[in-house]
C-alpha cells in the first residue's frame, strides 16, 4: 500500500505535538508544585492540620477523598444503569424508539456540565436538605456527576455491543436461543473489556468534572463520613480558590492540579491495558 | 531537570504574554476583583464613547490579582474591593465606591435579627440549631466564603474571626452562588455584598437581608457611614502609572458616574464627604 509522504510526516508531527504538549504541561506543574515542596516537604501534603492556606496549611487528603467518592460514586451508579439502558436500546426497544434514543444520548452528552450543576443547585440540594440539611453533599455530587456520564456510558457499551462478531449471533438464532441468554451468554462476555475501559475512560471524566461539582457538592475540607455530608473536590478547589491565591498557596493548588493529572494518567493506562489484552 | 522545566514553562507564558501585550498607547488593561469589575465595565464603556481612540480591556480574577497585575504591570490598573494590606502599600489606591456586606436569610427564617456573639456562635458551630435564636428546630446550614475572597476577609475581621475555626457546611464562591443557596434552603445563613443582596430582593428572591449591630442594611446608612461591615472599591496603580491610567481615574471618580455606581447598588466615593 503506498502512503503519501507529506501526509505520514504531518500525522506524525501532529502526534509528537500532542505529546511534547502533554509532557510540557507535566513540566510546568512539577516547576510550579517544587517551590512548595521545597519549602515544607512533600509530606506537609498529608501531615498538615488541614487546608488553611492563608495560615500555611496545605493538606489535600480530604480533598483526594471527596474526588475519590464522588467520581466513583458516580460510575458506580451510571455504569450498570448505563449497560441496562443500552441493552435495552440496542435488543429491546423497537427500531423508531431505538433510534431515536440513540439521538437522545448524543444531545444529552452534548449539555455543557453547568447546566446540570445549576439544576442540581436549585432542584435537587434544596430537596435533599429538607430530609437531610445542608443538602449540598456527596450525594447530590454523585447523582448530577451520574446523570452526567450516563449518556457516555450507554454510548459507549452501545459501541461495544455493536462490535459483537454478526456470525455468533446468526449462530446463537440457529440454536434457537432466547434473546436474553443471547445478551448474557455471548454479547456480554464479548464487550466486557471494551465496557470496563469505556466506563474507566468515564471515571477520568468525571474526576475532571469542576463546575458542577463545585455548585451542589458544599466545598467543605473534610473527608465525608456519610453521604450527606458536604465534601470538596480537588477539581472545585482550584477553581474556588485559584484567582485568589498568592505565594505558596497558588504552588499548593497546583500540586492539587499535578494529583489530578497524575491520576487520570493512571486511569487511562488503567482502561488502555484491559483493551490491549482484549486483542492481544 | 528543574531548571529544565522551568525554563521551557517560562518560555511558554513569555511567549504568550508578548504576543497578547502588544497594546497600543491608547490601551487601557484592568484586572482584579469581580466586585468591582461589572462597575468598572460600565464607566469604561461611557469612557471609550466620550474617547472613540482608547480601548480598555477589563478581566476579573479577585482582589489578590488586581494587585498582583498591578504592581508586575500585567495591568494598568487593578480593581480591589478592600483597603490595602501593610504590605501592599507600595501601591496607589483609588476609592471609586462603598460597598457593604451583610447577613441573609431565607424570607421564611422567622429569625429576625441576631447580635454580633450569635453569630460567632453560629459561625464558630457553638449553636448549631435554630431553636436556640428563637427560629425552627432544625440545623443551621452555615454558609461560608472560599478563602482569599474580601467578602471573606472582611466578614473575619469585623467578627473577630479565623477562617480555621469558622465551622461552615457549605463553601461559596462568588456572590450569585451564595445569593442562589441561601434562596434554596430556609434553614440556611450566609453573608453577601449588600448590592447584590438588596438588588436580588427587590426583584423578588426569597432572601432577607439582617441588621448589623443593630444597624438596617440599605443602601442609605452605607452612603451615611453608620453600616459597620463596608469595604472600599478601589482602583489602584503603581508610583508610575500612565496619564490614560490617571485620566481614567479622575473619570471613575467623578460625578459624571454617579448614576452607574447607583445602578450596581453601591454607594459613590464622595457620596459621604
């Protein structure tokens, strides 16, 4: 097959790009994340009192856990409800609603993330407060977060099923099997590692969500010991408090930006090597 | 490898600060406080009309960098919504309005008024119920500031506060975000820009606004001086600052603003001398 040499040169500066780009923010966070280390070691990270930046306490553990809970929290719910949501889509629904449907899951993910968090703002935390006060809490983090990455969820486990090889089920049909033992014998086992990758991808998403979060979630420093509780993410940290930080404190909010960029790495190497496997 | 970094990182933001600082003479930049900005806006807009050749370019970004572009130049002018610091004093400020902050509650609260110790207490988690200051027997949802912000640090200041041993259950960032909370849950209290807070009132929020000290919050005693939590909105510049700058100045502080500082619901610099 003959390639276009102009073309492969400029695929392939394109990538190196990307990646020269991604290495450099990675540069630029470590740069601005040393002076604070420096300073009051990597460990004032943990050890410290709590997050007083204007009194020279920097510990961001609660703010890893109020991440943690919520991105997890959140896939937790979207996931299983997003692979039911797609076999029902793609085996169940008739061929106009399915369609349709489909539609629906594209324009849904297409909603910029403020408008879920300004619903979740004046809809659901004045509701959760009247059983449960303050009403800003984990909880309603992780159902706007759920609402959020459900459509991503059932797109992608969508996507998954679709690559389901024809001939297994035209030979499951031979065998008379019924829809469902078709679904749970041979389509699910099929796409279990694209679903898991897909669903990890969507973990990264909703660690990086801000705004959102940052309007229903409460913003309080602490680790939260149940789910009406208020928590803060690192994500809404930096966004709360980045415009207002000086000295150490904007080295500090940077060491939350270099956690989160360290763990999204993780999660995509984390949903890359269970895809691999799939075709090794 | 340090250095490295450094060096390429810092490269980087030369390279994009050259290419975006190319102004004019006849370009004007402001940056700081989101206090002060929608009314900074606003006079530069009637200024630009009354000079068809100035450009002025407002940003917002908090008090803190307001001074910060100031003194490195990033900009011209920078907008603070608070006195300067000891430390700051190598700046220049401007007062080009007043500003009050206040208490509020849902309308529904029946809570009326709270004396200065209530709310410390309140803040500080002493009380942690309403029925103890007369209202329902529910939770008080304490709504608190995100640190740096001037609401913040003038809300500390007058109550004698540090931010470690406030004890809130909700974190805010801006006046809107505080404003929509404290709409949203009757057993909520927060504290905002009296502005903000009167202008959202009037237009029907369910909010209320508490005295201070025994004071009302309006308009009217912050323009008379007696409201004790007010703030400054100040444009301040460096030693040397350009003739635009200066110019622009003389103009925010004229009379020729009045009505646009009165629409934000401040209170203009000379309304009290």
């Amino acid at each position: 097959m003959r390639t276009s040499k102009t073309l492969s040169s400029t695929l392939n500066a394109g990538a190196w790009i990307t990646v020269g780009i991604l290495f450099l923010i990675g540069c630029f966070m470590v740069a601005k994340s040393l002076p604070l280390f420096e300073a009051m070691g990597v460990s004032s990270l943990w050890n410290d009192s709590g997050w007083h930046p204007s009194e020279g306490d920097f510990n961001v553990l609660p703010m890893l856990a109020g991440s943690l809970v919520i991105a997890f929290g959140a896939v937790l719910v979207a996931g299983p409800l997003g692979v039911m949501l797609a076999i029902f889509g793609r085996y169940y629904a008739p061929k106009w609603l399915a369609s349709v449907y489909r539609g629906l899951m594209e324009l849904l993910s297409g909603v910029p993330s403020v408008v879920y968090g300004f619903w979740g703002l004046i809809v659901l935390v004045p509701w959760i407060s009247t059983f449960a006060p303050p009403g800003a809490s984990v909880l309603a983090g992780i159902i706007v977060l759920a609402i959020m990455v459900l459509p991503l969820v059932v797109l992608t486990v969508d996507t998954a099923f679709e690559q389901t090889p024809q001939k297994w089920l035209v030979a499951a049909d031979a065998l008379a099997l019924q829809r469902w033992s078709k679904i749970w014998r041979i389509v699910l086992p099929h796409s279990l590692p694209s679903i898991f990758s897909g669903v990890t991808l969507q973990t990264g998403r909703a660690l990086g969500e801000t705004m959102a979060v940052l309007m229903v979630c409460g913003n309080i420093v602490q680790v939260p010991s149940s789910l009406f509780e208020p928590t803060r993410t690192l994500t809404a940290n930096i966004a709360l408090e980045m415009s207002y930080a000086t000295d150490f404190h904007v080295n500090a909010l940077f060491v939350s930006g270099l956690i989160l960029f360290l763990m999204t790495v993780l999660i995509v190497m984390v949903g890359a090597s269970v895809k691999r496997k799939q075709y090794a | 490898m340090k250095r490295i970094c450094t060096v390429i990182a810092s490269l980087m933001i030369a390279i994009s600060l050259a290419g975006c600082s190319q102004s004019s003479s006849e370009k004007l930049v402001l940056t700081g406080s989101s206090t002060v900005a929608p009314l900074v806006a606003e006079i530069a807009k009637r200024f630009e009309a009354l000079n068809p050749d100035v450009r002025i370019d407002v940003q917002t970004g908090g008090s803190s960098r307001g001074v910060n572009d100031a003194r490195k130049g990033l900009a011209d002018v920078g907008m603070v919504s608070r006195g300067l610091k000891v430390s700051e004093a190598d700046l220049r400020t401007n007062t080009i309005a007043w500003d009050g902050i206040t208490l509020i509650l849902h309308k529904d609260n029946p809570v009326q008024s709270l004396s200065k110790n209530h709310i410390v207490d309140v803040y500080t988690g002493k009380i942690k119920n309403w029925k103890d200051l007369g209202g329902v027997d529910s939770p008080i949802v304490v709504v608190n500031k995100a640190e740096g912000r001037s609401t913040l640090e003038l809300f500390l200041k007058h109550f004698g506060l540090k931010n470690s041993e406030v004890n809130a259950d909700i974190i805010i960032g801006d006046n809107q975000q505080g404003l929509k909370t404290v709409e949203g849950n009757p057993l909520a209290i927060g504290y905002v820009s009296i502005g903000a807070a009167a202008y959202e009132a009037e237009n029907g929020a369910s909010i209320k606004l508490l005295p201070v000290d025994g004071v009302q919050a309006t308009l009217k005693n912050v323009e008379l001086g007696v409201f004790p939590i007010a703030r400054p909105l100040n444009l301040v510049t460096t030693e040397n600052s350009t003739p635009l700058a200066k110019r622009f100045i003389e103009y925010a502080q004229s009379q020729d603003v009045g009505d646009l500082v009165q629409e934000q619901f401040f209170i203009a610099a000379n309304a009290n001398k």
